[in-house]
C-alpha cells in the first residue's frame, strides 16, 4: 500500500519594507487541513485574556479558553508596530507557495490584511466560516473582488451542504446574518485594543490595524446584485450550458 503524503502546511508571509532600509516580517503558517495558525508562544499579555473584553455573540468559555485565540496571535504584531505611523509608506510583500504580490502603500492597508488572517484562522468560533477565504487569500483585493469572493464562497458552501442533505440558503439571506456576527468581532476586538492602548501603551495601535476594514462590512455586502453584469452570457437563453459529447469538454 501506498503511504499517504501529508500535505506540508499552508504559509503567508508579510514582509513590510521601509524607506529607512528596516523592514517587519510576519509568516503564518497554517495547518493545511484544518487551516489553522499555530498559537503563538510565550506569555499572553493582560488584555489578550478573554473576559478582558470579550466581544458579543462570542461563544468561548473562560474556563476552557483563558484568552482570546485572535488576541494570543495578535499580540506580536500589535506590538511591532506600536510606534509605527498608520499612514507610513512601506514596500508590502505577501508571499504565498503559489505566488507573491506586493505593492507600496500604507501600513495600515497591509495590517488589515494581514489581521483579517489571524482572525479567521486563530480559533475564533464566528470568524472559521470565512475559512475560505483566507485558503484563497487575495491582498489589497478591490470592494468588487471581495464581494465576489465572499459570495462565491458562500454559495460554495451551499452546494457542499446539499450534498449533505443539509438545507441550503440560495437566496443568500444568513450571509448578511454572518456578516452581522463578523462586525461585532470586528467591534468587539477594536474596543479590546482600545482598552489596550489606554492601559498598556499600546499607543496608537488601533488606527495601524484599521479594524473596520479587516473584512466586507455589512453595508458594502448588500451591493452583492451590483455583480450581476458579470454573470450576463449566463442570464440569457443562449446561457444555458447544452449536455455535450465528452469529446466537447474543454
């Protein structure tokens, strides 16, 4: 019998270069599996513990998670970057085994990047069904990429969970829901750090990580029809796709 290779795990990396010739390098390495990032280790820090500030709609226990799985993650490159000004320009360079993109931007559109991974990946019970999203990541990705991406994945999702005899949400209506329960994470964690920063000198840490853009926003969402031009050759009579030979297949 053949024995079966395990899959290596799934890397990002984030190097962040600076005019001054410094440069910050974060790599998550995720489980290739489960895609989760391994925590991070050492001592959390006082506002990483979960009742520090937990956010609504959160499902965890303190006596079973002590802190927050997003915060522990977190907590390194929140403090790298404390003394760096969210609008400073720096060459971003994302690698990943399939490719590498980069672009001179702000900081900050790169923290909210980067964070959008160690939310979804780090074990929090809300943000794991935006799984996909980070198996597929796409940097700096456009309001119109995003909304495409999110819906495709969702609609994946329902097909998977009809070939379960599941029931199925076609009309996309739990997504706005799911997208609700991310917006309180991403409020819930900005109070965290807001906290954080009062009490530990984070600084100005919450306007580097620009929590409100990690992930689409419910408002932006709702402009999932404004996509509907694309699928135009499908929307017409000749759209249906005809059974063919095999020898027809692409």
């Amino acid at each position: 019998m053949t024995a079966v290779r395990e899959k290596k795990p799934f890397f990002i990396r984030y190097t962040f270069k600076f005019e001054d010739g410094t440069q910050k390098v974060f790599e998550a390495c995720l489980d290739s599996k489960t895609l989760r990032v391994g925590t991070t280790p050492g001592p959390a820090p006082d506002w990483a513990r979960l009742e520090y500030s937990q956010c609504e709609g959160c499902s965890l226990e303190p006596a079973k998670h002590p802190c927050c799985p997003v915060a522990v993650n977190f907590a390194e490159i929140v403090d790298a970057f404390k003394n760096i000004v969210s609008i400073r320009m720096a060459d971003i360079i994302v690698e990943m085994e399939e490719r590498t993109i980069s672009k001179k931007t702000a900081v900050q559109n790169g923290l909210s990047s980067l964070m959008g991974i160690y939310m979804v990946a780090s074990g929090c019970p809300i943000m794991e069904k935006l799984k996909p999203m980070v198996r597929t990541h796409l940097p700096f990705a456009t309001s119109e990429e995003t909304i495409y991406r999110t819906m495709t994945m969702y609609l994946g999702a329902q097909y998977f969970r009809m070939k379960k005899g599941l029931s199925q949400d076609w009309e996309l209506s739990q997504l706005y829901r799911l997208y609700e329960m991310v917006r309180n994470v991403n409020i819930g964690f900005a109070e965290r750090l807001q906290k954080a920063s009062r009490e530990d000198s984070i600084r100005n840490s919450i306007s580097h990580l620009d929590v409100y853009a990690v992930l689409l926003n419910v408002g932006a969402l709702k402009k999932v029809d404004s996509l509907e031009y694309l699928f135009a050759p499908y929307l017409e009579s000749a759209g249906e796709i005809q059974p063919g030979d095999k020898k027809d297949a692409v």
